[in-house]
C-alpha cells in the first residue's frame, strides 16, 4: 500500500533541546574513573551540597525524579487512606499520583487566571475536617502567594508542600522556591532548565523529617547511617523504595549546576525577547509576575480567546517547523482523577486555560535565527488573523 500522506515538515526550532557541555562530561569522565556509579558519591554529594547552600534547606536528597521526591514526600507524612491533599488540577499527574498511591485522595482545586498558581481562596474552601496538607505547583517557576498560604496552612493546622518541578532557582521575596514548605521537590527532566535527563531531588526544610527521608531514600534502611559510621549495620526501618540517583546521571546534572548562571541568563534573553513582542498585544494573555515573584523563565506560554486559535496556531507554527506544546490536561477530567480524586467546585479557570495556552519554544541554546523565526512566525499567524493589535 503506498503512503499518499505528505511528509512532515522538517523540523526547524524543537521545543526544547538540552545544553551539554565540557563540564558535563569533564564531571561524567571523572565519575566513570571513580569507579563509583551507584548512586550516593561524590558528585551526588557535591550536587545535594549547592542545593542546601542555595535554598537553605536541612537535607537536599538527589532523586531519580521529582515524581520520586513527590512520593518520598507521601511516605514520609504517612498519608493513607482517609487523608485528602489539596493540588491544583492544572498540573503534571506526578503531584496527585503520589498521594493517590498511598490510599490518600487528591482534592482538586481551582487555579488562579494571572499566575496559573493555586488559588488561595479555591484552597481554602477545599480544606475539609479530612484535610491534612496543601501541594503547591510554582507553574512557569512563578512563585505562589507565599506568605498567604504559609498563614493558610498555619491556621488550619496543614502540612504545606511545595512541587517546585519547574522552579529551580526562582524566589520569592527572595527566599528559595521549594524552601517553604515542611518538604518541595525539584525536576531535572530533561525539559528543565537544569537537566541530567531524569532526576529530581526532595527539599527536607523540616529538620524533624531528615531522618526519616533517608530511610525512606534507600529502601527504607537506615545504610545512610551506616556509612556514616553511626551504626554498625543497617536494618530495615520503615516503607521506602530505591530512590537514589545514579553517580553518572548525577555528574551530569554537576556539570549544569556549575553553569546555571549562564544557561539563566541565555534563557531570560528568550523569554524577555518573547514579552518584549508579545506582552504589549491586547489579543493575547502573556505571563503575569507578581512583584514578589524573580522567576526562572522556564516557559513563556501565551494565552487566546478560545481553543481554535490556539490548536490553529499550533498547527500553523508545526507547519513552518516550529515546535509549541500546550500543557496539562486537567486532572479533575482524566479518567484517573475521576476514580482517585474529587474536584473541589467547578474548576472553570482550569479549564480555560487548559483550552487555549500555548508554550513557545525556550531553550538556553537557542540561537538568534531560531529565536528570530519564531517571532516573525507567531507574529504572520496573529496577522493573518487580525490579532496584532497593541
């Protein structure tokens, strides 16, 4: 049978690409020397020691995945059946799956429309007598209102947790992403702005659960003690699982903690170059940073009136090689968040912007050329529709 289908057109600007460089694979040649691969030497250390100094966090835990970091967090509250944990819908299903694994029920609530962040007010009227903590997603690496929720947590007597997936190196009021809550979790997915591929790591704030979170890390055993010396073999003490990274994808991820400065910088270039274009246009929404908020321009996603011109455009910049993603689909409305969560409300704000945001193409590596066909690209759609008005 032929295939009288057109080809696809080649691709001009990916969505995202990893930046890899000589400091990767100096850090990745002097693991494979060490002889050391498993996960938990020097590079892991190295690593979990730039986290704890840049955040301020008790314990930085090198995971193989921020959803492991998520689950960590789960097994180290013991939340079981009986137990709901407020989340926003739009978010990656990791932040849900977690609880949803030990028994407990998400409670799905509204975002807010400006920074895509949960809504204070849609949290507090999901807080029900079985409510034990409050998740946070810093959407965009977009800070949440802090200081609101911290309050919120406090007068209720809720567990705050942050998944700070997206958020690695943004602040709020200057204090870390992910350092706010009794435990965050960080990505470095390889869409990330800092990657290894696969990775996360568990932000342990609450001094009182290091301890615990190390068992847990290494199947449930206190071997970090002993090879610290403290105890002369190590047993099994609580539920874990194997939640260590290995050695070479942690020199990797070494190798782009030592650049995150620059690989910053040549992002917030994108993203500023994007704002500079887009942010003035009344026919689109465009990011929204709080003045508290310094973000980490891990997306730019622009926003329409409705999900045609969105999945038009779409089609429209893929046609000219151009890759663009929207994002999550709402968890309330998946089959999974139907069978293991509730929606708390209608969610319509959810919904809105699951229907009509489009991210554009931001990557540290990004040349001019690419990012230059990516405006004139965008901007011939919004002509050609009538959407470039100021």
């Amino acid at each position: 049978m032929v295939n009288t289908r057109p080809p696809s057109p080649k691709i001009l600007v990916p969505f995202c690409k990893p930046d890899y460089g000589h400091e990767e694979r100096e850090a990745f040649e002097q693991a494979i020397n060490s002889g050391r691969l498993e996960g938990g030497g020097a590079q892991t250390r190295e690593c979990e020691a730039r986290i704890e100094k840049a955040t301020g966090t008790a314990r930085a835990l090198i995971t193989p995945s921020c959803t492991a970091a998520l689950e960590m967090m789960a097994l180290a509250l013991d939340f079981g059946p009986g137990d709901e944990v407020i989340v926003p819908a739009f978010t990656f299903v990791s932040t849900a799956n977690a609880f949803a694994l030990r028994g407990a029920v998400p409670v799905f609530a509204d975002i807010d429309p400006q920074t895509l962040n949960l809504d204070i007010e849609a949290a507090r009227a999901a807080i029900t007598p079985k409510t034990r903590a409050i998740m946070l997603v810093h959407y965009a690496g977009v800070g949440c209102e802090m200081e609101a929720f911290v309050d919120l947590c406090a007068q209720h007597n809720l567990v705050l947790l942050e998944d700070a997936a997206q958020a690695v190196g943004a602040r709020w009021n200057g204090k870390a992403l992910g350092a706010f809550g009794a435990m965050g979790a960080y990505s470095f997915h390889h869409t990330k702005n800092i990657t290894c591929g696969e990775g996360g790591a568990l932000l342990v704030n609450d001094p009182e659960l290091v301890k615990v979170c190390e068992f847990i890390r290494d199947k449930g055993t206190d071997r970090a003690d002993f090879l610290r010396g403290q105890v002369n073999k190590y047993e099994w003490r609580v539920l874990g699982s194997s939640y260590l990274l290995s050695e070479l994808a942690a020199a990797v991820l070494l190798g782009q903690f030592r650049r995150q400065e620059p690989l910053t910088k040549a992002r917030m270039r994108i993203w500023q170059a994007y704002d500079t274009e887009f942010g003035r246009l009344n026919s689109l929404r465009t990011p929204y940073i709080p003045k508290a908020a310094t973000h980490n321009a891990h997306i730019y996603a622009i926003r329409f009136a409705s999900q045609k011109l969105r999945d038009d455009c779409a089609a429209f910049m893929r046609a000219r090689g151009i890759i663009t993603a929207p994002h999550y689909v709402p968890l309330h409305t998946t089959p999974a968040g139907l069978k293991y969560g509730r929606a708390s409300g209608d969610l319509p704000h959810t919904i809105d912007v699951a229907q009509t945001l489009l991210r554009l193409p931001l990557y540290s590596a990004m040349s001019d050329e690419e990012l230059d066909l990516v405006i004139t690209t965008l901007k011939a759609f919004l002509q050609q529709n009538g959407l470039a008005q100021s």
